[in-house]
C-alpha cells in the first residue's frame, strides 16, 4: 500500500470514529428526570405508576399564573382556582366550538376564545356562546412541590 493511501485510511478511520461521540454530544439528555415526593421518578413524557405526569414545579404555577404544556398527545393548561387557590384546574385549551386555542385571563378569571368570543370558567364550564360544550378537564394534583396531571 502506499504511504499516501495508508495516510487516507487512517484519517477516515479517526474520523469515523468520531462521528458516535459527535451523534452522542448532539443527542438530548434523557437521564434527566424529575422526582416527585412520595411517587416513583418520572418524566415529562412518561407517567408514573398512577398514570400522573409531572408537569412543573408549584413556583412556576405560582411565578407565571398557569403552566402550559403538552401531556400524552393533549395540550394542557393548569391555573389556581381563583375561588379556592387551594384548588387547581387543568383544561385543554381547544375551544370546544372550532378549535381556537384559549387564552387564561387572571384578571377575568375566564378563558377567553379570541376567534369567535365564547369564554368559559376555570374549570372549563362555558360562560358565554357560540361554544356549547365545556373545555375537556383532567385530573391535576400537587405532590411536594411539583404539579401532576393525569391524561384521560
Ligand atoms: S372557535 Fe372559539 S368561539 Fe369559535
């Protein structure tokens, strides 16, 4: 073999054998997850044994007034109940009458549809028409100090 074509080969050679470190660098990491007090590790993507899935933290409820997020294949809102902050609601934002998506006013205490006008209640009831049905609900509940909900 010739020098110059052993040289080639050995430089395809390192180079292929860093594309793995290259593929593994780029990945997402997906050792991180999430522990919840009192139920097994879970992540934003799968459920725990309950079939409960970790959402977000009290704080980021509290700082930002609602969560937004995606559980199962549903988008999910979760907010206090502005009667009982003791209390959550978590509703799926698609307007029952043709699809908007919803928005949480906490100065309303109402979700508000921008398309057509229907608003609805905090926990999805509807306050005012076209929409005649009510925003899907779910099961929400806190444990320590992280926010979980069940996708139905
Ligand atoms: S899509 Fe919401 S009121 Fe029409």
């Amino acid at each position: 073999m010739k020098r110059r074509s052993l040289l080639t080969w050995l430089g395809l050679g390192w180079i292929s054998s860093l594309i793995p470190v290259a593929i593994a660098a780029c990945s997402p990491d997906k050792s991180k997850t999430t522990s919840v007090q009192g139920s097994p590790t879970t992540s934003a993507n799968s459920p725990n044994a309950e079939g409960f899935y970790t959402i977000g933290t009290v704080a980021q409820l509290d700082n930002l007034g609602q969560i937004q997020t995606t559980v199962a294949t549903d988008k999910v809102v979760v907010i206090r109940d502005p009667a009982n902050p003791n209390a959550l609601f978590a509703v799926n934002p698609s307007c029952t009458h043709r699809g908007c998506t919803v928005a949480w006013s906490k100065a309303e205490k109402q979700f508000a549809c921008p398309c057509h006008g229907s608003d609805f209640a905090p926990d999805g009831k509807v306050l005012s028409k076209p929409a005649n049905k009510s925003l899907k609900t779910y099961q929400v509940k806190i444990a320590g100090d992280m926010v979980l909900v069940k996708a139905t």
